[in-house]
C-alpha cells in the first residue's frame, strides 16, 4: 500500500531550538510538496520540489526555514531556530506529473510541531 | 486575493441522503486543476478526487462526483449516499498558472448524522 510516511508524527520542542522534519515519497513520485496548516491560515504551501530540485519556497520564511530533497526517497524540512508562532502540522504530500501537471497529490500523516 | 472559495456553513447531513458542497475559484489561466480533499478529525488528508479544466466530462470516484460549471468557475462536490464516516472537513484546490502549486480554500465542515 503505497503511501507517504513522515516522521516524526509529533514534535514538542523549546524555541530556539532545531527541528527537522522528514518525508519519505511514494515511490516513483517525481513532485514533493510541504504545507504548513494552521486554524488562522489554513493550508499554506512552503516549498515544492520536482525531480528532486526546488521550484517553489516563496511560502518560506527563509531566514529559519530550510528544505532540502538529498535523494529521492528523503526530503526535509527543517526550522532553525523555530519559534512558537511555528507551532502548527506540517505535511508532506507527493505526487507524479506526467506531462506538464500533477493531477493527484497525496499527504503524508503530518506532524503536529508545538514550539514552547 | 482568494484563489478558492468555501463559504458554506457547518453542515448536518442525515445518513444515506446526497450532499453537495460548494466551491468556487478565481482564475484567467485558462488550464488549471481541481482537488478535493476529505480531513477526518484524525488530521489526514486524503485525495479524493480531480477534474482538469480540458476534460469534457464530470470526474467520478464511487460516492464522489465533481459537478464542474466551467463558466460559473465552480467545482462543486458531491457525496452520494453519505454514511458517518463521511463526517470531515472537506477542502477544495486549484492548481494554476503553468505549475503544480496547489492552492487550498478554507474547508467546509460535514457532519453525517444517523
């Protein structure tokens, strides 16, 4: 059962410190999404990747934020150093674009990040 | 400016009976993408459904149907036969503008009652 995993499913942390969180795509998945959703702003889209390079992190704060896709079965988002107002889930989705778009996308668990 | 809209209500639906929810979306590219998305309060979100703006008929996935008005700029979904474990947020995205960004509305709440 294909599916995307992303650990870790919760993260309580102290600000000020590194967080990194990890994804694993669906196998053959050439697009990898981050969102970031909270109950003030919803569903925001952080970063997005194909074929393993960066298109798309205007919805990252850059100076904390970093993603990264070291090999294709890993991408990771990681907050140094996260803040409280990073507080919110975190989700990871994947999907094929065959042609020019994606026309199925699908999300990892999330994981639920509470900086205190 | 809000790409997609989702304006309905928490809604209440009783069990077996069909219920439609609304969204419209913002956008002059004229090749896009819609999803649907159910979130269960366990916090996943599962894919449920897709229409291009080229197909020329309504995207179907078993109980779920895409009542897509192209001129209306609505993707309007449709749960037949709903059963409780339809009860969820249900969110509506566009993919637009020549890549593969998906842009989410702010969800509508079903609750299937017995």
């Amino acid at each position: 059962d294909a599916r995307v995993t992303q650990t870790p499913r919760d993260k309580v942390t102290e600000m000020g410190q590194e967080v990194t969180m990890r994804c694993q795509p669906i196998l053959g998945h050439n697009t990898v999404f981050w969102y970031r959703q909270t109950m003030m702003q919803g569903l925001e889209l952080l970063a997005y990747f194909r074929n393993r390079a960066p298109l798309d992190d205007s919805g990252m704060p850059k100076d904390r934020f970093s993603a990264e896709m070291p090999d294709a079965t890993l991408a990771t988002l990681k907050i140094q150093p996260s803040e409280p107002r990073d507080s919110a889930v975190y989700f990871c989705a994947s999907g094929l674009v065959a042609g020019r778009y994606v026309t199925e996308a699908f999300f990892g668990q999330g994981t639920r990040l509470t900086v205190v | 400016a809000q790409k997609i809209t989702q304006t309905q209500p928490g809604m209440f639906v009783q069990e077996k009976e069909a219920v439609t929810l609304d969204c419209t979306y913002d956008t002059s590219d004229p090749s896009y993408g819609l999803f649907w998305y159910k979130q269960p309060s366990s916090g996943e979100m599962i894919f449920l459904i897709y229409q291009g703006s080229y197909d020329q008929q309504n995207a179907t996935e078993g109980r779920y149907s895409l009542n897509f008005q192209k001129a209306r700029k609505s993707a309007n979904l449709v749960i037949s036969a709903s059963q409780l474990g339809d009860s969820a947020m249900y969110f509506c995205a566009m993919r637009e503008n020549g890549n593969n960004r998906l842009a989410f509305g702010k969800g509508n709440q079903v609750v299937v009652i017995p």
